[in-house]
C-alpha cells in the first residue's frame, strides 16, 4: 500500500532552521529588533515573504512592497553564504541509513520543500540524485498548509497521496500533508506535531516497519 516517502528538507534531512534564524535575526537586528527563538519556531514551513511579514509583524515594523521585496533579498543573499558552505556530514542523524533502508525496500523517494534554495542545498550535501521527484518553493506556488508542493510530488512519482508518508517538521506542513491525504509523520517534539498521524524524534534506528506499525498501516 505505501509506495513512496516524500520528505521536507529544512529541519528533517538538514538542520537549516539555524541559517535561516540567523540571517532572519540580522535583518531584524538591521532594523533596530530583535526576536526570539520561539518565535523563530513559527517561521518553520513558511515562505520567505510570508516570514518576512511575520518578523516585520513582531517588530511593528511597516515598509512599501518594494522595500519588502529588497529586504527579503538581502536575507535571502546572507543565508546562501551559509548554505553555500554545507557540506554531506551536515545531514541529520539517522536519515542516510533511512534512506538506503528505504531503497532497499523499494519506496520511492521524493523532495517537497518551500524553499527556492531546495535544489541547491540537496545538491550541497550530496542527496540530488536520491530522489526521483523534487518539487520546491519554485515549483510549488501555494505555502503549506495548501498541499500543492506534496500533492505535484506524488504526480511526479506517479502515485496516490494514500500510497505515500510525507515526513515534515512543521506544524504547517504537516497541516499540508493532511490536506492532501497523506499519511503525515512529525519530526521531532510531539508538543508541536501532535495532530500527524506518527510523530518521531528523529530517524536514528528507524525502520519502515515501525513507521508502519506506528500509523497501522501495511505495506
Ligand atoms: C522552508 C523553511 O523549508 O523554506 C522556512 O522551513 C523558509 O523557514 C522556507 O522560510 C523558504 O525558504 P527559502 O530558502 O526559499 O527562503
Ligand atoms: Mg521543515
């Protein structure tokens, strides 16, 4: 029955939360604020615009369209500067061993990331050729929690949203993937990801089967 695993990137194959919180909290230091880690926790999952309306938001910080545009940019510009530097042994704990697990089962795997610097980062840490689709913040044009970026990835691997497990960090993504009726699995704390079907804390010594067993579905 589940013939393909669709993964989000930022936070559940690498840890880019902490690029992104950074390049975010310069902008917001450049415009005389500053805002917290917790917050930062809100922008998982969120496009680039969308983040940047938030973070204006808790500053009380109001700008043209122009202006906004410009400023995302220069964001977009610092974060690559760290992007641009990753490297293989940047990939989380446990997801190599997951993945070759995964092929040796024969599931498909696919990409469904918000970010436009998807294609570069997979490429960075060496996974490009892992997976058979890849659909990212250029290819999909609707934010989660609309299921657009997971819905074109099942297309591209010729597959129902029932045959699939999208894994997702995000409230918001996994909000996506229920959307789309997908079967949803959280990466990291339940307190956060509690309304998918499966939450872990991450891959190490995962296997399909406990994934499986865990939402109750057969293979
Ligand atoms: C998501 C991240 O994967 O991509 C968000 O969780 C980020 O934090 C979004 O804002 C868009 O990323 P990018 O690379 O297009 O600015
Ligand atoms: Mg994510």
């Amino acid at each position: 029955m589940i013939k393909a695993c669709i993964f989000d990137l930022d936070g559940v194959i690498v840890d880019t939360a902490k690029y992104h919180f950074i390049a975010w909290r310069r902008l917001a230091n450049e415009l005389g604020f500053d805002f917290t880690e917790e917050e930062n926790e809100q922008l998982k999952g969120v496009s680039r615009m969308g983040s940047l309306e938030l973070i204006l938001q808790w500053g009380g910080v109001q700008m043209s369209e122009a202006d906004k545009l410009s400023w995302a940019a220069k964001k977009n510009e610092w974060y690559r500067e760290y992007i641009l530097k990753m490297q293989p042994d940047e990939i989380l704990d446990g997801v190599m061993p997951f993945l070759d697990h995964l092929k040796e089962r024969g599931i498909q795997l696919g990409l469904g990331s918000a970010s436009k610097n998807a294609s570069d980062i997979i490429t960075q840490v060496g996974l490009r050729d892992r997976f058979a689709s890849i659909v990212d913040g250029a290819k999909a044009t609707k934010s989660k929690p609309d299921p657009q970026v997971f819905l074109l990835g099942a297309m591209e691997l010729g597959r129902q949203p029932s045959e699939c497990i999208v894994f997702e960090d995000a409230a918001k993504g996994i909000d996506a993937a229920l959307n789309g009726g997908f079967y949803a699995v959280g990466i990291g704390k339940e307190a956060h990801l509690n309304h998918a079907h499966l939450v872990i804390p991450n891959f190490i010594g995962i296997t399909l089967d406990d994934i499986l067993n865990g939402i109750q579905i057969k293979a």
